[in-house]
C-alpha cells in the first residue's frame, strides 16, 4: 500500500540537544509492507524521497506512539514513533487515500489483523513516483504532443495550439482533473 504525500521527519530528541529541525517537508512516497530480509511478520513503514529513493525504513508493530488525525479531512496527520522518537507529518495527501493509508498503518501498530492486509515486500520508490505529478501541460507543436504515452493522470489544465490535430484525442476526455475554460 503506497501514499503519495508531502512529508516531514522531525526528531523529538533535536530540541534536547539544542538543535532546531527545518521545518519543511518534501515530497515522498509512504509504503507498507514487509522487509525483503526478514522472514518474520514484522511490518514496516518505508518513506522514499528524492534524496533517498532507496527509503528510511521503521517497525510498525506496537512502535507508534499517538496518531494524530484531527485534519485527516484537509489531507494531514502525524504518526508519533517510539523507536526512534519521531514525528512523521504527512500533509498534501489525498483524504480518501490517507484514511485507507492510516487504518492500515493502525491494523500494522496492532499486529492483530495483519494477515488481512494486502502487503507486499518493500522497494524502492520510482523517481517518477516521487516526482510532483504535473497540473498544467501546454502544448504549441506537434512534436511536444505524447503519441507514444498518455497525458499525465493529474492534468488540470491542458492546451493544445498550432499542432493541426484531424480529430479530438479520446485520451484528452478521459482526463478528470481537468476544468472547463
């Protein structure tokens, strides 16, 4: 289970060191699942960003201390660790797909209910996974225009000028994000 979202790690044991943290979170993939070296049914949370796309892996298992949920609705929420004493603040994320990601997270905390959960092994995140999808995609020639690939999922404003099209492209209709001008 994958959550695209906005995130910040903020170690709880900075301020005893007199030590402030950024304060500014990046873009990164969350995953759930089991590690591929261990065989027991430990689950783990993986945070894939584009400085480490190979991932900071934590146990799930009993390590979560408080879940914070009361924005769950605008897309955020922390997840307080145990082990090691971090804040995990997600922000930016869909709110349907947060809630799913969130109880999962809590059945993994749990431990009772794992078997239920459709997890998979860890990997790496995809460059293209982390990146921010793309909104806006102006198009002025026909040899910008994607004949071999789909638009971009996440497309709200497409424009398409000067490429002498024959017809309208049914892939420009299948775009859900996009708003009528």
């Amino acid at each position: 289970m994958k959550l695209h979202c906005e995130v910040e790690v903020i170690n709880r044991m900075l301020p005893t060191f007199g030590m402030r943290n950024k304060g500014k979170g990046t873009r990164a993939v969350l995953s759930i699942g089991r590690n591929c070296t261990d065989k027991s049914t430990n689950v783990y949370l993986m945070i894939c960003t584009l400085k480490d796309k190979s991932g900071c892996k934590y146990k799930l298992k009993e390590n979560i201390e408080h879940f914070f949920t009361k924005f769950v609705e605008e897309g955020k929420a922390t997840l307080r660790l145990k082990e090691p004493a971090i804040d995990v603040c997600l922000s930016k994320a869909d709110s349907v797909n947060l809630k799913s990601f969130l109880s999962a997270v809590r059945l993994a905390h749990q431990g009772n209910e794992i078997r239920t959960l459709p997890l998979s092994i860890l990997t790496p995140a995809k460059t293209s996974e982390i990146e921010k999808p793309k909104i806006r995609m102006i198009i002025t020639s026909k040899k910008d225009y994607p004949l071999a690939t789909n638009f971009p999922y996440s497309l709200e404003h497409l424009q398409v000028s000067y490429c002498k099209l024959a017809r309208v492209d049914m892939r420009m209709l299948c775009l859900k994000k996009t708003a009528k001008t």
